[in-house]
C-alpha cells in the first residue's frame, strides 16, 4: 500500500486510506492520528489516536499499539473510540492480556459521543461529532486556541499593556479556529445535517465511491459517492478538501480521472486525493 503525505499550510499529513484494507492518518503538530488501521510503526509514538469506528480496517490496530508500547514502556497512550465501541474494546484488550499474559495498562480506551471535547495540549481541542454510517461512528473537530491581545488595546506599547495588566484589566481574548474536520466512513447524511464540517480549513473526507453504477451500493453500505460531494459543492468554504477511503476496486488512475471529470469547478483547485503524490490533484 502507498503512503501518503499532504502538507497544507499549517499540517502535515501522512498516512494510507482505502475502504476495506486500511486507514490512518497522523498529524505532526499535534502528535495526535485519526484511526489506526492496522497499527503502521509510525503510530506507536503517537500519544492520541481518534478512531471514528469499530470496522477493522479503522480499529483492528488498538491491541498491537497497547502491546508495543507496554514493550517499549511509553506511557500514557489515549485511544478515542465511539462510546458505543468502549465497552466491547476494553473486553478484547482483557481477552488478549488474559491470552497472551501481558498488560495493556498503560494504554486508556476512552468512549466519546457527539458534543464531548478533549484538550490536546495547551492550544488544540478535539470536538466531537456525529457520522452516519453502519455502526457508531465519530467525526473529529481540531480546534486550534490562542489567546490574543483585544482590538481596543491593539495600539497600546508593551509598558501599557503590563500596566493594564497590574490593574487587573483583561487585555487577551480567547480566538477559536477550525483547523481540521475528519469524518472517517460515514454516508451522505453528515452533510445533510453538519454545518461545522464546511468551515474548517482542512477537511478530510470519505469518498468511497466514484463511478456510475455504484450510488446504489454507496447508500446501502453507507459510504459516501463523489457525486454526493458535488451536489453540495457550492456548500464547502475549506481551504483545502482531502478525499480519502477510495475502494480498492478503483485503480489510482481511474480514482483521479473520474474525480476530474465529475468535480466541479468550483472545487477543483482545493481537492487533494489520498494517494501517492502524482495522483493527488485534479
Ligand atoms: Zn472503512
Ligand atoms: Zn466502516
């Protein structure tokens, strides 16, 4: 399978995603990844991993990252799943300490549901969101925080500005932006009902299904079809849209030839594939 690495402005991206066989992705400035696929070496350092749901090409990789990082005595491993999903993870991570006589406490599994907000670091927050798709399922929100200095004070010298400060004045204000929206498998339903997904700067999208003949088969399995993309496309305000999870019955070639040919104009300069580097733009 090929690696793929995407850099937008303020991430770098690496990772593999086709439907059925494998997907993760691991964002460098936050040392965090989305699902874990079958657990790649580059993960193992990885301290939060949000996984959107049980499918194994999204989840089988939970133990093998609990075991190697018991052998190599990392410490403080968070696994995000579906809180659906918590319970009957933690029973396998018990099953396979009890198999194979190991511990895999270092390693927390954490359920999540839709609104629920996890701190990463001192300047990112994780939101929680709801997809649609065959089983529970979440979507994941980077919000990136910073406090900076109010307007009124913009003018002000750094001796005024300690001064307004001795006086117990608030010269900072909190600054929200979105910076990443991943979806994981999911149907069209999330863009029917998700209004965050279209301001983020960077969204990264499932899009299973390309072809003519395969909408049926997208809605029954609850993946997503370009032409479910383009339908909303006047909607999508991000920066830069990375479609990932094609099936493997699509060659690189044909994904990129497609996706061309149905894209609308209005999307085409932001779209980035998930594929190797010759595959990735329209
Ligand atoms: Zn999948
Ligand atoms: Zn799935």
């Amino acid at each position: 399978m090929d690696l793929v690495t995407i850099n937008t402005p303020h991430l770098s991206i690496e990772g593999q995603s086709r439907a059925g066989h494998e997907t993760w992705f691991r964002v460098r400035e936050l040392n965090a990844a989305f699902d874990i696929g079958r657990c790649p070496d580059q993960l193992i350092g990885t301290s939060d991993i949000f996984v959107t749901h049980a499918h194994l090409d999204h989840a089988v990789g939970i133990p093998f990252y609990a075991g190697q990082r018991q052998l190599h005595r990392m410490t403080g491993g968070r696994v995000y799943v579906p809180a659906d999903a918590a319970e009957g993870m933690r029973e396998i991570m018990t099953l396979y300490e009890r198999i194979t006589g190991a511990t895999f406490d270092e390693v927390e599994v954490i359920g999540l549901a839709a609104g629920d907000v996890v701190r990463l670091g001192k300047t990112h927050e994780v939101r929680v969101h709801r997809a649609t798709h065959r089983v529970a399922a979440n979507a994941y929100e980077v919000i990136e925080l910073r406090h900076r200095l109010r307007d009124e004070f913009a003018g002000c010298d750094e001796h005024e500005i300690m001064e307004l400060r001795r006086n117990g004045v608030s010269v900072t204000e909190e600054w929200r932006r979105s910076m990443l929206f991943y979806t994981g498998d999911t149907d069209r339903g999330i863009l029917e009902t998700n209004d965050e997904l279209y301001q983020s700067e960077v969204l990264m999208i499932e899009c299973s299904f390309i072809t003519t003949g395969h909408e049926e088969r997208a809605a029954k399995y609850r993946h997503i079809h370009f032409d479910d993309i383009a339908e909303f496309a006047g909607r999508f305000e991000n920066e830069t849209i990375v479609l990932t999870h094609f099936s493997r019955r699509y060659s690189h070639a044909v994904i990129h030839d497609e996706i061309r040919r149905r894209c609308p104009a209005v999307l085409r300069d932001r779209i980035r594939l998930a594929l190797p580097e010759r595959y990735q733009r329209l």
